[in-house]
C-alpha cells in the first residue's frame, strides 16, 4: 500500500502533494535568496551564481555540465554565459582542440563576486534551515536522494 500522501484521490489537494509541496518550497527560496542578492546590490541571479560556482569548482566544464548543474537546458545557459561575458565574470575563448567549442575562464571580476556574495548566500541557508536539526536535514537529503535514484528509470 502507497502512502497516504501520495495516494491519488478525487478530493487530493495540492498541498498534500509532496512534489507540490518540494516545488514550492525550492521556489520560495530562490524567490527568497533573489531578493536578498539583490537588496545587497549585487547584479547577479541565483542561476548566473550557479555557472559561476560550478565553473570556480570544475573550470573544464562543459555547455552541457553546466546546464545539468543548473537544471536549465542549453539555450538558457547559452544565454546566461552571453551575460556573465557582458558583465565581465567569465571571458570565453576558442577551445583548443575542439573548434566546436569554447574554453570558459572566471574573470577577476567573477571571483570577487562569488566571494562577496558568499556571507549572503550562507545567510539566505541559515535563515532557510532555521528550526531544522542536523538529523533532519540529513534525513531530508536521503529522502531527497531515493527519490532521485527512483525517478532515474
């Protein structure tokens, strides 16, 4: 027997959805952690500071890595690169040995920002996890985990 949470009925509503419920929460905060960054007067977003971050942990990162990291597909990234060139946090040049390709490279720029940034981010968590104990989150990201591995087919 599935749980009675996820068990479909005529009367579900969505708040009793777990997947709404994961949705809404990841949504508010991003909305959240949004405002916050640029309240403190940074021009950057939350998907911008992913590419950012994924490339300063992994700066062979390709198009498509990056776009896994952020949950966005390639044409958005594409994009969200063409910005972070414009704002001068990644320079982008000719791959080496593939011409199809383009070697991208954080800017002095783009490190200042994801250091400045850093105390907002670590606040934006802090406020989120406020009231959930360690035992909780670490339950939450097995939970988290199985669901992912469940979903993989």
């Amino acid at each position: 027997m599935l749980p009675s949470q996820i068990r479909m009925k005529n009367t579900e509503k969505l708040n009793n959805i777990i997947f709404y419920g994961l949705d809404k929460a990841i949504r508010s905060y991003r909305q959240f952690a949004q405002r916050n960054i640029t309240k403190a007067g940074f021009d950057i977003t939350i998907d911008q500071w992913l590419v950012l971050k994924t490339l300063q942990e992994n700066p062979e990162a390709t198009q498509q890595e990056l776009a896994i990291s952020a949950f966005k597909d390639f044409a958005s990234v594409t994009r969200m690169i063409e910005l972070l060139v414009t704002k001068n946090y990644l320079n982008r040049s000719p791959h080496a040995s593939d011409k199809r390709r383009f070697h991208l490279a954080i800017t002095d720029n783009g490190r200042e920002i994801l250091k400045a940034i850093q105390p907002i981010i670590i606040s934006n968590r802090t406020t989120a996890l406020e009231g959930i104990d360690n035992e909780e989150i670490d339950l939450l990201n097995v939970v988290l985990s199985r669901l992912v591995e469940n979903c993989k087919g």
